[in-house]
C-alpha cells in the first residue's frame, strides 16, 4: 500500500478523509483488515484508549514491517480529572448512586500491550485548555471521540447544575487531558 491509509471505526469519519483525499478505510483497529507487514509506519492519535491496548498493539506489530515504526499519543490515566470528578461527586449527591465512567488506560496499560516493540521515545504532555462555557468544553471533549452510545445515565436539570457548578474553577471549566507520546520500533529479522 503506498501513501497514507486512514482508519477509522466510524463510517462517517472515515468518508470524511476519503472526501479530503485519503485512501480511508472504516475498521476496528482491534482486527485491522490489512495484510501483515504492509506498512512502514503506523500513527495512532488520541485512539487507544477507546480499544483494548494489547489487541490493537497486536495487530500494529503484525501489520508493520520488520524495521517500521509505531507512532502513538494516547491519553491516559488522569486525564479529564476535573470533569469526571465533577461529574462523579454531583450524581452521587443528587442521585444517590454511582455513575459508570469511562477509565483512561494507565501509561503502564499502554506501554507494557507495546511490549514486543523497541521503546525508541517516550514523552510526557499535558494538553489543556479552559472554556467560559461549560457547553464547549462538553464540545471540546466529544470532538476527541468521547462518546459512549452504549451507556443509558439519568441526567436531569439538577444533576446538570450541579455538576456545572462543581466543574467551574476560577476562569472558566478546564478539559485537560494527561497524554503519552511514544515512538516504538519493530526490529528488522535480521536484528538491526
């Protein structure tokens, strides 16, 4: 395969690139539908979290060549802190239970499922930004994909209030997400 090859598991997002002039593909990256060693190189931006991070390291080895290249960023642990506490603490007070929230993978999560690769670089981010309302921040996270079609929450004006009230620090409502940038290697058969 030659050029780029985007892959989404969205058949929306997936059109999207291909009307940008992508190559674009809609497939889980737990199961890419690729031969193996077709790539040189793979990239994987804000992504694995949303998978099963040994599946899908898995299946980046077989795809790439034997010297290629895994290129990720992936939030992790920590990340959105604000705002699923806010979250968490104003459903429990309204509702009295318990909300199931998403867990981001710890950086251990993600590098230990890259074991078969050579660590070649490992970095250490932080991306934040605050909004004046409390809507585009919500916006600003379902941008990166977070969204969860399956899970049925009672949400209500009270639960609402709350929470905005909670997730407000002094400027605004902060999204910041705890990311790890790493470069991993696919050593050649012969060794190099």
């Amino acid at each position: 395969v030659r050029g780029v090859v985007a892959l989404d598991i969205s058949r929306e997002m997936a059109l999207l690139c291909k009307e940008r002039g992508f190559l674009s593909v809609a497939a889980d990256g737990e199961f890419l539908p690729f031969k193996s060693e077709t790539f040189k190189t793979v990239f994987s931006n804000f992504s694995l979290q949303w998978m099963n991070p040994k599946l899908c390291a898995g299946e980046v080895f077989r795809v790439l060549k034997h010297g290629g290249y895994a290129l990720i960023s992936v939030p992790v642990k920590g990340s959105l802190a604000e705002l699923l506490d806010a979250w968490s603490t104003a459903y429990r007070q309204v509702l009295g239970e318990e909300d199931v929230l998403f867990e981001f993978p710890s950086e251990e999560d993600i590098l230990t499922a890259f074991s078969n690769f050579e660590l070649l670089q490992f970095e250490r981010a932080t991306v934040a930004k605050t909004f004046t309302c409390v809507k585009e921040a919500l916006k600003s996270v379902n941008r990166t994909g977070a969204r969860n079609p399956y899970r049925n929450v009672k949400v209500n004006r009270q639960v609402t209030e709350v929470f905005k009230r909670l997730f407000r620090k002094e400027g605004g409502f902060p999204v910041v997400f705890k990311v790890l940038l790493a470069t991993f290697y696919k050593r050649r058969s012969d060794g190099l």
